[in-house]
C-alpha cells in the first residue's frame, strides 16, 4: 500500500509469528560448534595472519590452538610460522614430530630441510631433501637441495639440479644466475 492508500503489489505466503527471535543459520553453519576460542577457529586465524604476513600472531594463535587440540594439521601450521620468523630451532622440532604421518611428511620434511638450511646444517638439509627429490620434482626442493651443494662447496652437483629446476620452472631469474655463477666455479 502506499502513502495515499493505493494497492501497489499482494502476494500470498504463509505467515510465521514466533514468541522468541530466532538465529537463522545456512546449512553448513548448522552443525553445533564450541563457543570461541576453540582449536578449529584458532586454525583458521593463525591461517590468516599466517597468509598476511603476520607471523606473530599466526605463532602465538596456532600455540593456542596446539594448547587445546593436538592435530597435525595445527602442528604444521606451527612448523611453516616458526619457519617464517626465522626461529629455525624451533621449527625444526615442531615439524620433526610429524615426519611419522603420513599425510604431512611431505611437507614437514620440506620444513625440516629449510630449517636445517637455515641453521646452515647443509649435510642434515640434503638428506630431507634427497628424499623429497626420490618422491617427486618440485622446482623449491632442486633449488634448495643446490644451495646446499654449493654452500658445500659442491658445483658439479649443484648444475644439474639448478638445470632440472629450470627445466621445471623456466621463469626463474635468480636460478638462471645462480646455474651461471655454479658453471663458472666448475671451470675455475
């Protein structure tokens, strides 16, 4: 009806009048969840400031999370966070202990050797990554697998992974100069 009494529109629906206001919630939402801070939303928050570049919140969130439910996926979360703010240490022994699940090894053992490349450990780094490499070829495990085997004073190893790498991943400028700069100490 509008402002001077005229019929603009009708339909006919059923009309529901509750005694109490009632939360509507789509589907997915309806399963019954903790009340907040619970292990799942912490996850999901560490995940975001993780993503933004905020490790410090993302470690002091996925702790917490840790605090209340052990899962692998959280401990991983850890890993990568601690990894981020350069405490090798401690990323190393977070990820370790997930180096026995299945589902995360893969990932914890990439963790483990960039944590053991950070503390400049090269030997310890090229074991985890030599057993990456036997599973698959990603272009961050050849590249770091050659730092290791230059800072090891090790080029003519180094080449041919730098050369998979590119192989791999062709728009790699840095890998392009890193393989020139192995070349050139191989004919020295």
């Amino acid at each position: 009806v509008s402002d001077d009494g005229r019929k603009i529109s009708t339909a006919k629906e059923n009309f529901i009048l509750l005694s109490r206001t009632h939360p509507i919630l789509p589907w997915v939402y309806a399963r019954s969840h903790r009340p907040y801070p619970n292990s799942e939303h912490l996850f999901l928050l560490a995940s975001q400031y993780l993503m933004t570049r905020k490790y410090e919140q993302a470690a002091r969130l996925a702790e917490q999370a840790l605090g209340l439910k052990d899962e692998p996926a959280t401990r991983l979360l850890l890993a990568r966070t601690l990894l981020a703010l350069e405490r090798y240490g401690d990323a190393l022994e977070v990820a370790r202990r997930l180096l026995d699940d299945e589902r995360q090894s893969r990932q914890a053992s990439k963790i483990v050797a960039a944590s053991y490349a950070g503390l400049k450990d090269w030997r310890e780094a090229l074991i985890y990554l030599e057993r990456l490499r036997a599973e698959a070829t990603e272009a961050s495990v050849l590249n770091l697998a050659a730092e290791c085997h230059l800072n090891l004073n090790e080029p003519e190893k180094a080449v041919p992974l730098l050369r998979r790498s590119l192989e791999v991943d062709p728009d790699q400028p840095d890998i392009k100069t890193l393989l020139e700069t192995a070349e050139k100490r191989i004919k020295k």
